[in-house]
C-alpha cells in the first residue's frame, strides 16, 4: 500500500462528483462525541475518512496491503461508523462508499469489520470489539456445515469448514455463523488458535482477488456465542447491513462514472457526453434510494427492513451494472490498458456485485409487495418501506 499525493485528473476520490452521487452530504461539522447511548463514543467523521482515502493507492493484488490499511484506518478511529438505524444511516452508507471507491478488496474487508462491530453492539457484546481486526463468516453451502458444540456457559467449540472467508490471513477476529443441534448460532472466534487452519487455495479469482478469500476449518476451536439461537437472522440490523453492501457497490460505480466525467471535461465528445447523461440518471436514481431508505430505516430501526434492503440491492445492482457499460462504451479500451485502478475496478466489480443473488433476490423482493395494503406500492407520498 502506498500513501501520496496524487494527480486529481486520476483520483476519482479527490474529483469533484455532482452533488446529486453524494448519498449524504449533510455530515457532522464538529469532532464532538456523541452520546454513549446513541452509538459508540468512538467514530469516524466520514469527511475524514475521505480525505484520508484520496492519498491512498496500492500496486499490488495482495490481501496483505489491504490488511494494513484496515489497520491504518482502525489506528485513527475510522472504523466507528455510526451504527444502522441510529439516525445517520445514510452517513455510515457514504462512508462504505468512500471505501469503497478506494478499493472493492478493501472495502471488501472494511464493511465486513464495521458490519461486525455494529453486529456487537446491537446484540450486546461491545466489550468484544475493543481488540483487534474482524470478519463476518455467514456462507452456508449444502456441503459445508460447522458446527458448534456447548462447552458451558456461552462457551462454544467449533468444527468443520467455513467457506467464502474474506480476509481471513490477516483479521484477528471473526463472527461465524454456525449450528448446534438443530438450532442456528453465531459465534466470535479469535483466530490465533492452532485448532484454526487458513486455507487460501481456492481463491483464484481475478476481480477481488486481493480480498484474502480462504476456506477455515475448525477442529475444536474455542469461541462464544453471541446472541440467543437465531439472533443473527431475526435481529433488524441484519437487512440494515445487506443494504450496506448495496452502498459498496454504489461508491466503485460513481467512481467510474467520476472518470468519463472528467475525461469529457478534458476532450468533450457528444457520444461520451450522451453515456455520462445515462450513468447521471442511474446514479442519481439510486442515490435518492438510498438516501430516502436511510431515512426509513431510521425511523423505523426495529422494524423488518427487508423490503427497504432488497429494493436498494436490486436498484443498485441494475444501475452499477448499466455505469460500468456507458463508462466502457464511451471509454473504450486504454483505461482498461493504461490505468491501474480503473482495471482493478472494473475487474473487480462483476465479482463483487454477485454477493447479490440475482433473479432470486428480486423474485423476494415482488413477493413482499404481495403483503402490501393497496395504494402502499410505488405511492409518491410513501417512504421506500412499508410505513
């Protein structure tokens, strides 16, 4: 990883975007805490994290370099996001975006640790995040299954395999979702114990490639469970951090779209000036989304947001989807040739985009506006969300 100074023609972080990209622009003005009962006493201002991002680069695909940076960030306090649902949802969101359009590996790295901490905290167990780097491990493929044995008190032993771990060289700490009996759990593991082996083989992706994906088996592995049996599904931060990633893909998607925009204000040309109108629609379509399911949420933080989540997951997804083609069309082939962080971006956001589940998340999504009272589906007048 290096930390410079660099050239604002090739820094879509340090370029000036339309104000209507910004998921929120209405940001904290002072460093004051704020109230311990409102979210952590430490946290980040997500103008600072920006300015911090625009000075970092990275000239290789390894997981290690995005590592350090997760610490970097984690040494000034920059993994406090404001927690889901505590009124500045819309904040922690622009933040992941920043992240985001640092580098998909790291924010890869960087929402699963900040999603882990807010996890903490909302089921009660703040005073384990005080240490260390974490992951959140959830994949359940038919063919993997750990299992949790009861070792007393809210002490687990862990075994089996858990695929799909990003980061899991580097972080200290995972939440892992798990099974004891027949009863779902989720259990916090430190990850130094030599019950716990890391194996990166498998990873031979090209996009997120410096994400560190490995598959962890565990033979007997000490850790504690969080949460009562089933918390980590029913609870309603959950659709708040699946909406989280939906912001992920959103800030690399800008950042794209950054780059036409400024190669268009250095050699203007109608047809790159008509994919630039294209991607400002898609953007600033979902950016109002996201915004006004920011404000849902807060309002409404205990309640089922499933519906809020899966609606901003598709929109996203579709309209990321549509900036990568106008920004490559009206490109063409140099900065996929010529420019490492657009080759990275470009490769690495297909790949990331597929954490969403495709045609079977938008089939979830029509089947929740089959339970809305008539005249709540697409009212001009109505938040995104049932109200």
């Amino acid at each position: 990883m290096e930390v410079c100074m660099n050239d604002i023609g090739h820094d879509p972080l340090r370029r000036a975007a339309p104000a209507a990209w910004y998921i929120n622009s209405g940001l904290r003005l002072s460093d004051e805490e704020p109230d311990a009962d409102i979210e952590p006493k430490r946290y980040a201002l997500v103008p600072a994290l920006e300015r911090y991002l625009a000075n970092v680069r990275f000239g290789d695909e390894q997981a290690a370099s995005r590592a350090a940076t997760l610490d970097a960030l984690r040494a000034r306090g920059m993994d406090w996001l404001p927690l889901p649902g505590r009124g500045e949802t819309a904040t922690r969101w622009r933040g992941l975006a920043a992240v985001a359009a640092c580098d998909l590996s790291l924010v890869k790295l960087y929402e699963g640790h900040t999603d882990a901490l807010a996890i903490l905290a909302e089921l009660g167990r703040c005073e384990l995040a005080d240490d260390g780097s974490w992951a959140v491990w959830a994949a359940e493929p038919p063919n993997a299954k750990l299992i949790a044995h009861a070792a007393g008190g809210n002490a687990l032993t862990l075994e089996g395999t858990k695929p799909w771990c990003s980061g899991a060289p580097h972080v200290t700490h995972a939440l892992v979702t798990a099974w004891r009996g027949d009863e779902p759990v989720l259990a916090a593991v430190e990850l130094s114990q030599a019950a716990i082996a890391v194996d990166p083989g498998g990873w031979q992706a090209v996009g997120m490639r410096a994400t560190g994906t490995s598959s962890v088996r565990f033979d007997g592995a000490r850790a504690v469970q969080v949460g009562d049996a089933g918390a980590y599904l029913s609870r309603p931060g959950f659709w708040h951090g699946g909406a989280g990633i939906a912001a992920c893909w959103y800030g690399c998607a800008a950042a794209l779209a950054s780059i036409l925009r400024d190669s268009i204000k250095r050699h203007e040309d109608p047809h790159a000036c008509a994919h630039l109108g294209a991607a400002d629609a898609e953007l600033s379509a979902v950016a109002a989304l996201l915004r006004e399911s920011a404000t849902w949420i807060d309002a409404h933080p205990r309640d089922d947001a499933q519906q809020s989540a899966l609606r901003v997951r598709v929109a996203v997804e579709q309209a990321a989807e549509q900036v990568m083609q106008h920004v490559s069309r009206a490109l063409g082939a140099a900065p996929f040739c010529t420019d490492p962080w657009f080759a990275r971006a470009i490769a690495d956001l297909p790949v990331f985009l597929r954490q969403s589940h495709a045609e079977r998340d938008e089939c979830a999504l029509g089947r929740t506006l089959l339970d809305d009272e008539p005249g709540e589906t697409w009212n001009l007048g109505l938040h995104a969300g049932r109200d």
